[in-house]
C-alpha cells in the first residue's frame, strides 16, 4: 500500500471506501443527488459522473458499491497503461541519449586515436622530407615572385617610355604652333 500512495490512482483507491462511509451516514437514499453534492478533492468529479452513468446502464444487476469498483479498477488499468507509456518513453528517451553519448564519445576517441597514429607514424626522416619539400616550394614562390617584379619593372619603363615619347610629340606640337607650315615647309623661317 505504501507503493501505491505514489500513484496517481491511489487518492480515489483511498477515498472510495470515506465516499461510501459519508454516503450511509447521511442517509441519503438517492446515490445521484449525493454523489452531485458529493465534494472530497481527491476523488474527481468525472468518475463520479460517469460513476452515475454506469449505475444507470447497469439497471440493478449490480450493487452500486460493486459498480464503483468495477469503474476504478478500469480507470486504475487506463491509468497504469498511461504511467507504464510515460515511463516506457521516458526510458527510451533515456537510451537513446546514452547511445548518443556513448557514440560521441567513442567517435571523440577515435578521433584522439587517429590525430595519435598520425603523430606517431611521422618519423624523422619523413619531417626532414616534408622540410625539403617545404623548402623547395618556398624556393619556387620566391622564384616566381622575382620573376613577377621584373615584369613589372620592365612594364613600368615600357609605359615610361611610352609616356615620354608622347610628352615629346606633344612639346613639338607646341613649338609649331605659331609658325606658319607652308613657309616652314619651303624653307621660309618668316
């Protein structure tokens, strides 16, 4: 009995037997009017409603303190099968968080284990290879990089030329500007 206080179906278990204790005291013959009137806040006032109706399909084949049984012991079984889902999804939700965690962790491991072996299978003659390439592909990058700054500078003379010679042509353009061509063309300086 101390386990079932901990269910949600142990407050009506134990008022059942209070409802049927106040019901004789008070005399009341009619089971409907008491059980409207009826107020004990453990005991919900749907299973005493449906409590009525089931007094009512029954037809007096059985006793209604009979009946009130019967009504518990289905709402206690609809009970159990709903604390048994929420335990049983519980418990599923549950594993499956420890199969994740499990697995990270393994995968975490694994991934430990991996960068290891990697460390460990670098020896010294595979890091002074590894240099040699590193220093050849330096050499190579400076190469290419002196070769890009030549290019360069050879392109910044060629246009410096270039701009010089068109300077040029324009100061001659200026200097004839006031002579007249014919006359410089037959030799007339005049």
């Amino acid at each position: 009995m101390a386990d079932e206080v901990t269910k949600p179906w142990a407050p009506i278990a134990q008022s059942i037997e209070s409802f049927w204790i106040c019901y004789e005291a008070t005399g009341e013959g009619d089971l409907k009017k008491f059980c409207a009137d009826y107020e004990d806040k453990s005991f919900p006032k749907e299973f005493l409603a449906e409590f009525i109706k089931k007094v009512d399909d029954e037809n007096n084949q059985k006793s209604p303190r009979s009946t009130m049984i019967s009504h518990f012991s289905a709402l206690k079984k609809k009970m159990k099968a709903r604390v048994s889902n929420k335990k049983y999804r519980a418990r599923k939700a549950a594993e499956k968080k420890d199969l994740a965690a499990k697995e990270l962790e393994e995968n975490e491991k694994k991934a430990e284990e991996d960068r290891l072996r990697f460390v460990l299978v670098v020896t010294d003659e595979e890091i002074k290879q590894n240099l040699e390439k590193l220093k050849i592909k330096a050499e190579a990058n400076n190469e290419a990089y002196k070769k890009s700054q030549d290019l360069r500078a050879a392109d910044a003379k060629v246009a410096k030329r270039a701009q010089k010679k068109m300077l040029s042509h324009i100061n001659l353009c200026n200097e004839f500007k006031g002579i007249n061509i014919e006359k410089a063309l037959h030799g007339d300086k005049g």
